[in-house]
C-alpha cells in the first residue's frame, strides 16, 4: 500500500504531490530508479534482476519521504532494504518419498485389517504415486523459473559501488532518520537554519507548510490517497 497527498499553494497556485515511500533500484552510475507501486518486482525484472536478486547485491533502496514544515521544501531518507522473491510452494522427491511411503505401511495395513479394501486401494495407489507427481511439478516450476533468465548478465549490481548520494528527484534534500516517535518515522537534513521535518503525506493544512515555490502562500491539502 501507498499513500500519498496533494497540496496547493493559497498564494501562486503551485500544486506538490507528496508520497509516503517508494522502493528504487540502484543503478550501475549511481542514480536511483524508481519501481512504482504496486509493480515494483516487474519493474525490477525489466531491469535484469528479481526484487531478492536486487537486496542480495546492495542494490535494493527504499526513499521515505518528508517536508520541512519550516521552509516547506522536500526531504527523503535512503535506507537498504531486504526483500527475498515467494517462490511456488515445492516438495523436494526425497522428502515426498519418506512422508508418502512411510504413511503407507502404517495406514495401508490397517485399512487391510478393517477390511476397507477401496480405501486400502485408493490410499495405497496415491501415497506411492505422489513422489511422481512432486517431481513432475518441480520440472515445471523450473522451466519456468529458467524461462526468466534472471539475473540478466547486463543487470546492475555485479560490482560493488557506494550509497546513493541522491534520490529519484534531484532536488530533494537527503536526510537522516531519527529515532520514531509514537509510531512516525522521523528524520532531519540540510534544508534550512531551523528544520522541522514532517511525513510527507501526511501533511495536513493546520501545519501551515510554506510554499518553497513563492515563499509567501502555504500549502493546503485537497487531496489524501491510498494506492
């Protein structure tokens, strides 16, 4: 889920539309590139790498951003963030052949002794059968994990290089987190004498947020979001 707002100026008119976070994919120059929710591992796949892939080099950032509730201008924080792809659920053959076949020679007997001989039958057959069938699935679980052909030998991340210096939009002024206060997320940076960061979309009109386009409105919020 993503939330975002939208505020305009009571002065110029200037509109700013302000999200809450985003996940973003370091390139091989450095920049980060934005993967826009809710496609964020298809837009990392078109890069050459799965969300995991892109987490196990280093290369997987989240932007959470702010605004400077002093001189209205816009703020992130840029932080590594883990993530690990949910692959189809699979039974390993070995593993199959142990629960399978150890449960027939308890339960097929029995159902001998009660006579059940449909059930002892039916039982019988799918416990022996069911190895077969998990290393049926798993063939084409992999056929298509191969079909990916993920990671790409052109995708970012095969050497190491340094933190993100900037964020998706080259204004922004890069901050740090701070120790959460009842439950925010909080941060600070550069942006003025005074700063006094705020969540960016949460950003309501009684914070008087000055316009960092005209320097005499503030900003009023016309619209709230969740994507």
């Amino acid at each position: 889920m993503s939330v975002s707002c939208v505020g305009t100026c009571s002065s110029c008119g200037a509109r700013r539309f302000w999200l809450s976070d985003t996940l973003s994919l370091q390139l091989d120059d450095g920049r980060l590139k934005c993967l826009p929710h809710p496609a964020e591992s298809g837009y990392c796949e078109n890069e050459g790498l799965t969300l995991a892939q892109a987490s196990e080099r280093g290369r997987l950032y989240r932007e959470t951003f702010y605004v400077c509730r002093n001189c209205g201008r816009d703020g992130e924080t840029i932080e590594k963030e883990v993530a690990r792809d949910w692959d189809p659920f699979t039974t390993s053959v070995r593993g199959a052949m142990k629960w399978s076949w150890g449960s027939a020679v308890i339960v097929v007997p029995f159902l001998m002794w009660m006579r059940w001989w449909q059930g002892a039958e039916v039982i019988g057959g799918t416990t022996l059968l069911w190895p077969g069938v998990c290393w049926w699935e798993n063939r084409k679980i992999a056929k298509v994990s191969a079909a990916r052909g993920l990671p790409r030998a052109d995708a970012p991340g095969q050497f190491p290089i340094g933190k993100p210096t900037a964020g998706c939009c080259a204004e922004t002024v890069i901050g740090q987190p701070l120790p959460s206060e009842a439950g925010a997320t909080r941060a600070t940076g550069p942006c003025c004498d005074k700063p006094d960061w705020i969540e960016a979309f949460g950003v309501k009109d009684e914070d008087r947020v000055p316009c960092s386009t005209c320097r005499m409105g503030v900003m009023a919020v016309s619209e709230h979001a969740i994507h």
